[in-house]
C-alpha cells in the first residue's frame, strides 16, 4: 500500500470540497494529511494526520485550538498531493474538476458529498432551537481583516430581503457569523432573524451541525456553498462580483445534488479577479429567482 502526503489549503471551503477525494484515496492506500481542521476529517477510516504548524487565519485557529487529535510523525511517502489552485488552474476549470485532477482520479469519477457525524455537536444544535417551525439559515456578507475580499460579496441588502420574506413565510431564521471587533464585521447591515449567532458562538463543527439541521441556507459566495452541499441542505447563493473566481461555474459541479441548489447573479457580472472592486452586483430579478428556488423545493 502507497503511502501518501496530502497537503491542504487554509480555507475552510476548499478543505470541505477536498473531503471526498480523501475518503476516495484512503480507501487504497495510506494517507498522512497535514490539515489545520483535523475535524473536517475524523469520519475517514485510517487518517493519518501531521502537525500543520500554527494556523494563519483566526476562525481556523479557534477550531484548531480545540481538536483532539494524535499527531504522528513524518515518514517516507512514495507520493505527495498538494492541491493549492489560484487563477491559473480556476481559468481551466472549477474547483471540483481540479480537485478531481489533482488527486489523480479520472474525469467525472463518482464522488460523495457529506459531513462527519459530530454526535455532540448535533445535540448542543438541537438543545439550541426551541421550534416546531422550518429553519432557514441566513450567512450575512462580512468583512475579514486577514483576507479582506469585498468585491465577491452579494449587496447585503439582497441577502437581508431574502431573510425577510423566509421570515414572512413562516420560517425560523437565524443568522450565523464570527464577529470580532476590528477582525471581522458584516458588510452593511444585519439580516433580521429570530436568532442572531454573529460571534461565533457555535464554532466550526456547529456551524456545519446547524446547516445540516436546516431545510435551507441563502448567502454569497464562500464557505457555505460546500457546507450546504455536503450538509445535503437546500441552498440559495446570491453572487456578488470578482466572478473569475467567484462563479457557478467554478463553485459548483454537476456531481453535486444540483436539485437543491439555486442562485441568483448579476445583470452585468463583473469577472474581475480583484479582491477589492466596485463590482456591479445589482439583481433586478432577484425576487422571481428566489421565489422559483422556493417553489422548486417545496
């Protein structure tokens, strides 16, 4: 059996849509992974996983801080992977199909999306909400000093109307982020909802438990797209800008459940690869695709 090396990406996303390659390639062969979020992959047989040093982002290093997991140390590997992709490899294809090439597995080759099953995390989520009514999570835009990237957010107000009418269509609504002052705040202004959880309350593997409690979860683009998906929740994503990157094209992949997921882009998509642009993110739709999505689901 190979011994392998998969090196990861910092990004909470991009370790999320690696998970189903992992699981592919631990079922033949040894895999060491050097991961900030260990947690991401505690229900794939046979993991081995390697000390990744300090993590260099903040939520990253809050859910580090609390892993339990046995470090082993290095060995000889007879082949590394690392999966790093940037505007070189999203020009060629999406997320997905680079991943797929870069594990070394043929084009359009069977993958699974899902989460771990966190037994207490699942139960803190559930002890958490008191309602017999659907729940809808709402993921307002924000800002991150560390990773400023303002141009591919979706006009707050976009986000906040939807959170409106799921509340007027009866749903129990709460809106999730991790607020720190002068860390990271929310573009704009807040989605109203039934429960407010912006600093960051649940931490990673809550938040994930929570989107797989929810029958839907509307927001831009960024980490709820491949937690949504593999939460196997419905999902609405309102694009803002920096379209190069931020993109259905690029975000998702005909492998996913494409009957649970929606979206809603701009008239004039900006396909700028900025991370600060006075992108024009304007919807006039916005409404007619949202309400379709909602029927679609129903």
């Amino acid at each position: 059996m190979n011994r392998v090396l998969v090196e990861c990406m910092q990004g909470i996303g991009d370790q999320i849509y690696s998970r189903p390659f992992v699981r592919l390639l631990a079922r033949e062969n040894e895999v060491y992974i050097k991961t900030v979020l260990p947690s991401l992959y505690s229900d794939i047989p046979g993991l081995r996983f390697l000390d990744p040093g300090i993590p260099s982002y903040r939520t990253q290093l809050k859910s580090f801080a609390s892993t339990e997991v046995d470090f082993v140390k290095p060995v000889r590997f007879h082949r590394k992977i690392n999966w790093h992709y940037g505007r070189i490899e999203l020009k060629k294809q999406g997320i997905v199909s680079h991943l797929t090439e870069a594990f070394g597995f043929e084009p359009g080759i069977d993958i699974q999306f899902n989460l771990p099953c966190w037994d207490q995390a699942d139960r803190i989520i559930d002890n958490m909400i008191y309602t017999s009514k659907k729940i809808a999570v709402v993921r307002p835009a924000t800002i991150r000093k560390e990773w400023i990237c303002s141009s591919r957010n979706a006009n707050p107000d976009y986000i906040n109307w939807c959170a409106r009418m799921l509340k007027d269509a009866g749903y129990y609504v709460i809106s999730i982020a991790d607020c720190a002052i002068d860390e990271e705040w929310i573009d704009g202004e807040e989605p109203p909802a039934d429960l407010k959880l912006h600093k960051g309350e649940l931490g990673l593997i809550g938040t994930l438990s929570l989107l797989k409690r929810a029958d839907i979860v509307v927001g831009g683009s960024g980490f709820i797209i491949p937690g949504t998906v593999s939460a196997q929740t419905n999902l609405f994503v309102i694009f803002g800008g920096r379209g190069e990157y931020d993109n259905p094209h690029k975000v998702f992949d005909l492998r996913m459940n494409m009957k649970k997921i929606g979206w809603a882009i701009p008239e004039n998509f900006c396909r700028c690869n900025r991370m600060e642009h006075d992108c024009d993110k304007t919807i006039k739709n916005l409404d007619d695709q949202f309400f379709r999505f909602m029927r679609d689901i129903q």
